[in-house]
C-alpha cells in the first residue's frame, strides 16, 4: 500500500512503522504517533468507545476510512486434545496472540460468549509461530488467531495433527447480535492439512483507519487513491479480492469526514 501511494500520490510522504497488531496501531493513532493504519473492528469499536483493557478513555481520534475484508477466526486445539468446543478450554493453557495484537481482544469476546472466564484458564499472550511449535510439542492446549488464509502458523500446527474447532451456535449468535461487525464465514476445505471438509467459524471486520486531526482533503485524497490502486493491492493480497464495495463506509466508528466526502461523490457519480 505504501509503495502504490507513493507512486499515485506522489505529494504524500509516507513512512512505515513497525506493529504489534491492531490495538498498537489505534493505541498509535490516538497519540498522534501515526496517523493512518489497519485494526480489527471490534478492537476499533471497543477502543472508540472507551472500553478497551487497562485504556477507559475514550479514542476521540480514531476516525474510519474504509471496511476492507473479512478476517476469519481461527482456533486450534493440539494433536490428540478431547477440546471439542470453546465450553471445553476451561482448565487449558491457551495462546491469545502477542501483546498489542487484537487477536486476544476477539478471542476474549469468544471466551466470554461461551460463559470461560480468564480466570479458569491458563492464558500466555507469545507470537504465533510459538503459539503452533508448543501446539506440536503438547505444552500447549489451544491457540486463537485472526487472519487470512492460509496462515502459516495454522498450516504447521495442524500438519502435525493440530485440529481446527467450528465456531457456531447460539452463543456465537448472541455474540453477534453485540458487534454485527462480527459476521459468519467459512474456512474452505483442504486450506489446512488434515481439514477436507469446511470449517464453519466467525470472522472479523479488517479497517482503514486514521487520525480525526488529519486534513479533510488529505484524506478524501487517501480514500479514493486507496480504491484506485485497490486492484494492485488485490493481486497481492486474494483476501481483498472479496471486499464488499457496497458496504466499504459501514465502519462501526464514525468515518473520517474527508472519507465520508468520497463516498458522498462516489454515490452522487452513479
């Protein structure tokens, strides 16, 4: 993305930053220390609205650009575990992502749907890759993580017998009808070694986000440049191959107002 700004928008200096993950880049743009990235939108959501983990502020300066895909969670369990629902974690050693992630944000609102405290189990916050070798070795019970497939820590971690849950059912509908952002999608058959048949499971919004301080025509600019070399990005990226057009203003955090002029121009130009 930073390459193709640059050569679209030759104007725009950009400079890329090293990231945990979604709640280090909104955590970032709230204090003015970036001022565009990507986040989940329930971390998005729950930070803007000031319930966000050890942050009860409220993140005024978090504005949304665009929804982009659809990132499907993943939970998987280790080689011979009888774990055959989320309810069965209770009492396990299970791997949240690494800090600054919003994978452990989603994975603690799944926890919580399905009525598992933090508190019974037994959480380490290490990277993925980590996350699949303990997986393989047996020291490890169950690992989440929000990503596009195939990932590659999934793909080592059920090469070796690691099985992949199913997430479904009344509770998960109940978790939806809390964050519609949240939406049901499938792992296709064959993605993951040892899985032929479909993975049913939920998956997460992907957000352009930025700063509220940030010049209206800057970003209008930024909007409809990212939609101009969203063919480019596509090519390299299949997963905004099926990003949904049509609902790409749906943000659940208010749109930035030099955004919400593109979309206005754009709807004007049908």
């Amino acid at each position: 993305m930073a390459r193709a700004y640059a050569t679209s928008l030759p104007f725009v200096d950009v400079h890329l930053l090293q990231s945990a993950g979604s709640i280090s880049n909104v955590d970032a743009i709230e204090r003015g220390d970036a001022d565009m990235g990507l986040a989940f939108a329930d971390v998005a959501y729950i930070a803007f609205t000031g319930q966000l983990d050890g942050r009860p502020a409220r993140f005024e300066q978090l504005r949304g650009m665009a929804v982009l895909e659809l990132t499907p969670v993943h939970l998987v369990v280790r080689p011979g575990s009888d774990v055959r629902t989320v309810a069965d974690l209770r009492g396990r050693r299970i791997a949240l992502g690494p800090p600054g992630s919003g994978t452990g944000l989603t994975a603690k609102l799944v926890l919580k749907a399905f009525g598992v405290e933090l508190t019974s189990l037994r959480v380490e916050s290490i990277p993925y890759n980590q996350a699949a070798n303990r997986l393989a070795d047996g020291t490890l019970d169950a690992m989440f993580v929000d990503g596009s497939y195939p990932l590659a820590s999934v793909r080592h971690a059920t090469s070796v017998g690691g099985r992949l849950l199913s997430l479904g059912g009344a509770a998960i509908e109940r978790l939806r009808h809390d964050y519609p952002f949240l939406r049901l999608t499938i792992i296709p058959g064959g993605t993951y070694p040892g899985h032929p048949a479909p993975i049913h499971t939920i998956g997460v919004e992907t957000l352009l986000v930025c700063r509220r301080g940030l010049d209206e025509s800057l970003v209008h600019d930024l909007t409809k440049g990212f939609f101009e070399i969203l063919p480019l990005l596509s090519a390299q990226q299949d997963s905004l191959r099926m990003m949904d057009f049509d609902q790409a203003p749906a943000t659940p955090i208010p749109l930035h107002e030099g955004a919400a002029r593109y979309y206005r121009e754009l709807e004007l130009s049908r």
